[in-house]
C-alpha cells in the first residue's frame, strides 16, 4: 500500500502479484492493482514486468508495464494509456515506484 498522485490528484495505491523465479535469478511479476483518489475515483491496473534482487534481504529493482480501467469521467483517457514502471525495494521492503505513459 502506498501514497502518491494520479493524474495530478492525490491517491492511495494498492496491488498484489506473483512472483515466478526464472534460472538466472531474476523473477517474473504477474499482479493487479488499485487507486483510490481522495475523491473516491477508482482505477484498476493490470501489471506484468521482470524484477531481480539487489542486495540483501527485499532490496530489488523491477521494471515493466502496466494497463489501467476506470470509469471515472475525469480519468478516462487512462483506458487508452499503456504506462511503463520502474521500482526499488529497499532491505526493509520499503518501496518507491514511478509510472509513465507510454506515447
């Protein structure tokens, strides 16, 4: 669960995922997620990316793409918005994530 903006609003972040170790110590990420904004606009993510451990404990890096479903009028251009992630974890498993669109 996280904090952040969407679009300029501010918003609370949730998501879950699969993590499939491939042979080279990488692993695969398969999950889905959520925004809330403070208005209580909704959007849905779909995720999908490559990740692999960086130091100890949770220290990672991932990266991949993600697609968005909403029905909130003012968020609606996100149903046509491919975006493209990067993350860091650190050892305590906190995170920080950023999104661009893809144009």
């Amino acid at each position: 669960m996280g904090m952040g903006t969407l679009l300029g609003k501010e918003a609370t972040s949730m998501d879950t995922g699969v993590l499939a170790p491939m042979p080279n110590g990488a692993f695969m990420l398969d999950g889905n997620g959520m925004f809330m904004t403070t208005e209580g606009e909704v959007v849905m993510t779909k995720i999908n990316g490559i990740g692999w451990f960086t130091g100890k404990a949770m220290k990672s890096s991932a990266r991949g793409a993600c697609y968005f479903m909403t029905s909130a009028p003012k968020l609606a251009s996100l149903n046509k918005t491919v975006g493209v992630w990067e993350r860091e974890s650190d050892e305590n498993g906190d995170w920080s994530v950023k999104v661009w669109a893809w144009k």
